[in-house]
C-alpha cells in the first residue's frame, strides 16, 4: 500500500504529464486541499474552472460543481474523483418540478443557487453562489423573484434586498444540524471571538451570528489582523484551511455533527485512480449545457 507522499509524488507527476489541474473545495478533506492547485468556494471554483486552460480537470467537490466545471469550461475533460459525491439539496429539485413553478408564478425572474442539476440551471434566468446572491438578486428590475432551491439562502437574500422571493423548500442538511444554541453556547465560552455562519444556516442561526458569509467570505474575514479568535458556522472541513492559513489564531467549529459525508468521499487514493484512469468523467448534452451556461455567465458577468 502506497504512503501520502508517494501518492502525493505520483499525482504531481500525472498533473504535469497531462495537463491538469485539481480544484478543490473549502470542504473537502485536509489532505484533499493540500493537494489542490486552487481550493475555494463554489464561486471562485467556477471562475477558476472557466479560466483554465487544463485538458484535464479533477474536480474535487460534488457532482454539481464537476457538472458547473464541465459547463464552462467545454475544452476540459472534468472528473468526479468519487461518482457517488452527490448533493442532497440539488437532489431536492428537478427540471419539472420547476417548470411547473414557474407555470404557477409566470413573468417571475428564476433564480437558481449553484446547488443545482445542469437541468435546473437551464430552466433558469440566472445563477448565483452564496457569495454573490445577494448581489446577483439585487442586479435584477423585478421585485418579485423565484429563488430555488435553498429556502435559507433565499430568506437571507429576502432580508438583504427587501424583495417579495418564492422560496423552493430545499436546503442543506448539514447546515441545517446548525442550532442557534451551538453559537450561542460558544459565545458565552469566547466572548471576545465574532460568530460567523454560511447563510445556508437556519434564519434563527444567522440572526445570532455576527457576519453571514461564504466560505470564501469566512477566510478572507479570518485573515483580518484584528481577530484571533472565531467561531464557525458551516461544515467542518474549513477549519483545516483556516488553521493552516492562520497559524497562531483560534477557530471554534458550532458543531462536530456539521459534516458533509458527500464531500469526505474522495481521497488521495481516488485522485490519483481519476488521473490513471479518467474514469467519473462529468459531461452534459449540448442542448441542457448551452441553456444552463447563459445562466451562470450572466452571474459571472456581475463582479463581486
């Protein structure tokens, strides 16, 4: 059985012999990210993969954000290291299902959370990550929107912009296991240490909280010279970039139960079989690709 480092070796040289490059997620293991060329959110993660000029992409995360590589990045071959790392809230809508919504709430703008199929992308007007959804929401003229499928991060985005939003009743069971009582429990152990959650958290949890942020928003918010200490409200694989990034500084995870068994499926072992072998590769037919890349475009095009 090979050791991390001879792993470790093999996949550099695979990378280097075919032209690729391995993205990774906040969320993902720590040994996954350390070998990531690029680790970060679902938005960086997608402006990283549409300006790639990889052959080959190895996409560590779940399959939605594979599909999202393969989309806009059409001259890349993208692989899932492990098939079965799916998302539980993509899985909670499907294309029919909005349509019929929209048959319901005709002239209503959609727009669709990256957490999302490629064909619930192409039933929609725009995307948007939890990054910029707020920004993405408060670029449209209406008033009125459909925002599928994360009923929290649409409440959140109704908060932020005081627009009337049609919640689809999706949402993230890992963050979901996120009680106000873990933040505040932990504020009483650290007073002194600001609460900072992802905005797929239940409302009651982000109304205790001192900052709503992305994954990316939480790093670059931990990186301030002015905190030494932060409680964190999202899934668990962040702390290892947060501690690796910020030696010296103290992060306080709310919950041990915050962990996502989809994205913990892939492993070093893994990643080197997807770059033997190719195998898991994501595509998406033509026709659901064209549709679904006008929507994330369109949110690309909207600068943070």
């Amino acid at each position: 059985m090979q050791n991390n480092t001879d792993i470790t070796a093999r996949i550099n040289a695979l990378k280097k012999e075919k032209n690729a490059v391995i993205l990774v997620h906040n969320y993902q293991l720590g040994e996954v990210q350390d070998i990531g060329d690029f680790v970060g959110d679902s938005l960086e993660l997608a402006q990283k993969a549409a300006a790639t000029g990889a052959k080959l992409i190895v996409f560590c995360g779940v399959h939605f954000m594979a599909e999202t590589a393969a989309i806009i990045a059409p001259g890349s071959k993208v692989i899932l290291p492990d098939s079965h790392a799916g998302c539980p809230m993509a899985d909670m809508i499907d294309a029919a299902g909005l349509r019929r919504m929209k048959d319901e709430l005709p002239g209503r703008p959609v727009v669709c959370y990256v957490n999302s199929t490629a064909e619930v992308k192409a039933e929609s007007d725009i995307c948007c990550t939890s990054a910029n959804a707020v920004k993405v929401v408060s670029s449209l003229p209406d008033d009125e929107i459909i925002f599928v499928p994360d009923q929290y991060l649409g409440y959140y985005v109704q908060q932020q912009t005081g627009k009337h939003i049609h919640f689809w009743p999706g949402y993230c069971p890992t963050h979901a296991r996120i009680l106000p009582e873990h933040i505040l429990e932990l504020k009483s152990e650290h007073p002194n240490a600001p609460a900072v959650v992802h905005p797929e958290c239940r409302p009651e949890v982000t109304a205790v909280a001192d900052e709503v942020l992305s994954t990316g928003g939480m790093i670059r918010f931990a990186q301030r010279p002015e905190i030494s200490e932060l409680i964190v409200g999202t899934e668990m694989g962040i702390i290892h970039r947060l501690r690796k990034e910020n030696p010296g500084k103290r992060f306080y995870p709310v919950s041990e139960q915050a962990v996502c068994p989809n994205m913990k499926l892939i492993t070093l072992d893994k990643i080197l079989t997807a770059l033997e072998t190719e195998s898991h590769a994501v595509s998406v037919t033509e026709e659901i690709a064209d549709r679904a890349r006008l929507t994330i475009e369109r949110m690309l095009a909207i600068k943070a």
